[in-house]
C-alpha cells in the first residue's frame, strides 16, 4: 500500500470510530451528526462500516453463545 491509501484509510477509520462514538453517547443530536458524517463516507468507506457492524453483531452473538455453553452445556 503506498502512503496515501493508508492515510485514507486512517481517516476513513477516525470517521467511523466518531460514528461509533456518536452512536453510543445517544440522544438526537448525536444521532443527526452520526447520519450525517456517514452521508459524507465514500462508496467503499459505507460498505466497511456497514460490515463492521455486521462482525460486532456477529462478535456479540459468539460472546453469548459462550457463556451459555459455559453455564449449561448440557442445554446446547
């Protein structure tokens, strides 16, 4: 990867931890500015978001899954 990619990537990851970050302080104003900043991600940028949330989803459900295992293996 050359240096201008990387560094759009960087930039690409500091808007989506501002939307994470806006997402999870709550209330509406944050959640227009979260809309907005993902209104102004590029074509690529709004598919890795949108993937990420995908895998935290899917991180979450692992996690779960865990510790039922661990507290009934039985049942699954």
């Amino acid at each position: 990867m050359n240096t201008t990619r990387i560094l759009a990537k960087a930039r690409a990851c500091d808007v989506m931890i501002a939307i994470f970050t806006l997402v999870l302080a709550g209330g509406e104003s944050a959640r227009l500015e979260a809309a907005e900043l993902i209104r102004k991600l590029s074509p690529v940028a709004w598919r890795d978001l949108r993937a990420a949330c995908q895998d935290l989803d899917y991180l979450i459900d692992d996690v779960i899954l865990a510790e039922m295992r661990e507290r009934r293996p039985w049942r699954l």
